[in-house]
C-alpha cells in the first residue's frame, strides 16, 4: 500500500513539474505599452541607450532598445548624432523571444522595442 502511495505521489509530482515547465514556455508579448523618461546616450549597433533611473532609490541605469519602429526612426534619427543627450519621454513594448541554443537548450532574451517617443 505504501508503495502505491509513494508511486501515485512521484507520478502526480512530475506530473506537476511537467504542466509548470510547459505554462513556462508559453510567451506573449505585452499587451500594454510601458513608458520611461530617459536622457538618450546613443545607438551602439546592438540597440538604443537610454539613461533613466530607478523609481524607489534614484540611481541610474542603461536601458537598451534593441528596436524601433520605423515611424519613430523617420520622426527621430536615433541614429544620428543629433538627439544624444536629449531627455525623452519613451513609450516601448517588451517581448520574450524563445530560440534554441546549440545543446536544444531554450534560450530567453527580452527584446524592447520603442513605439513612441516625446521629446521632453
């Protein structure tokens, strides 16, 4: 009796793990816009740098757009000289890009992309 117990118990468990690890693989992209103010500190080729700073101790971090909409980049040429050092009001979407790494491994990255901007 005990072992059926301990059998039923290990079954539900991995049961369990498998559904957790399953809901942990299911990504969406966020469904509302987030919104910074930064001062924009350049494009470095691998994306879009923003200077900002924490909410609940003021200290300041890099927070990197990897892309842009094209309507934004028509209005405002990130890419150029011009804006570095500008204060910005950024509106952005945040997605979760799943690939698989050499091993078949999951490989999460955050992609931020920049959908508005207001020069402040």
């Amino acid at each position: 009796m005990k072992t059926k117990i301990l059998m039923a118990t290990s079954v539900l468990c991995l049961f369990l793990m498998s559904v957790q690890t399953f809901k942990s693989h299911t990504y969406h992209p966020t469904s509302q816009d987030l919104k910074i103010v930064g001062v924009y500190d350049g494009n470095e080729g691998y994306g879009y740098n923003f200077i900002t700073t924490h909410k609940d101790d003021g200290s300041e971090f890099t927070m990197t757009f990897q892309k842009i909409e094209e309507a934004v980049l028509k209005e405002f040429d990130l890419d150029a000289e011009l804006f570095v050092n500008q204060k910005f009001e950024v509106t952005y979407t945040s997605d979760i890009v799943v690939t698989k790494d050499e091993n078949g491994f999951d490989d999460e990255v955050e992609v931020l992309t920049i959908t508005h901007l207001k020069e402040l």
